[in-house]
C-alpha cells in the first residue's frame, strides 16, 4: 500500500492539494481492519485532527474516490463503506454483504477466473458502448450465517 510519500506525489499529479485531514484519513484507512463508514472515519481521527468536521471527511472521501485512493461500497444498511485501495490484482478482492447486519466479508476466491471472464465482458461492453471502463465491483447481497 502506498505510504505518505507516494500519496502526495499522487495528489500533485492530479492538481491537487495535499492537507493535514486528507493525511489522516489516509491513513485511519490504512491502519483499519474493517470498512468503514464516514462517521466511523471521522470518530477515529477526531483526536488527531479535532478541527476537521464531518462534512471535510465526507468530502475527502469524495475527492479520494474519484482519484482511486478509495473504493466507496454500499453496505446495505444504507451509509457506504470505505476501504484503501491497493496496489496490483494480489489486492484484488470483492465482498459479500450481509443486508440484515450489514457485516462485509471480503473474498478472492475464483480471482484468476473471475478476471479472465470480466476481462472479456469489459472488452465487450467497451466496444460496443464506444466506452473507457477503468474499475469494476462485484458484490453478493445475502444473509450471514448469524442472520440466516
């Protein structure tokens, strides 16, 4: 995963100022253990960055979005989740989501299948939509075994 450094160069190449929240919120994603919703972001770097308000996270997330820091889901409890993206397909995962609890459990099983046929659907679909496709997300909606 990319550290400061490499965010900021990052940051530069899209035009973009590099702030003290943006940092932190980088880096409370890189160090979580779950997605995370923007209040959860904002509640876990409240004490390092106390003057950063909850419109500032949501709005970072939304710049760190469009510039491929962030995968932006939604959880099925109606507030989206946020995880850092990594580098590379050993990163490459997708989610299965509880609607009932909301819980996320990341998979790669079947990652090298599942690659070769998206691969041949983006083709495809690029083609015949005269269309740039740059990311993909596949996510299964069900009930956890809790819920069930």
């Amino acid at each position: 995963m990319p550290g400061g450094h490499q965010w900021r160069h990052r940051f530069r190449e899209n035009a973009c100022r590099w702030t003290m929240p943006r940092e932190v919120i980088l880096d409370v994603l890189s160090r979580a253990s779950r997605h995370m919703s923007a209040k959860e972001i904002y509640a876990s770097l409240y004490a390092a960055c106390p003057g950063t308000g909850l419109t500032t996270v949501y709005r970072t997330l939304e710049l760190l979005q469009r510039l491929g820091f962030v995968r932006k889901f939604d959880a099925g409890d109606g507030q989206s989740r946020y995880e850092l993206r990594g580098e590379g397909t050993q990163d490459h995962h997708h989610h299965l989501i509880c609607t009932r609890c909301g819980k996320i459990i990341d998979f790669r099983d079947f990652i090298e299948e599942e690659l070769e046929l998206v691969k041949k659907t983006e083709d495809a679909l690029a083609k015949k939509h005269n269309f740039q496709i740059l990311d993909h997300n596949i996510e299964f909606l069900g009930l956890c075994d809790k819920c069930r």
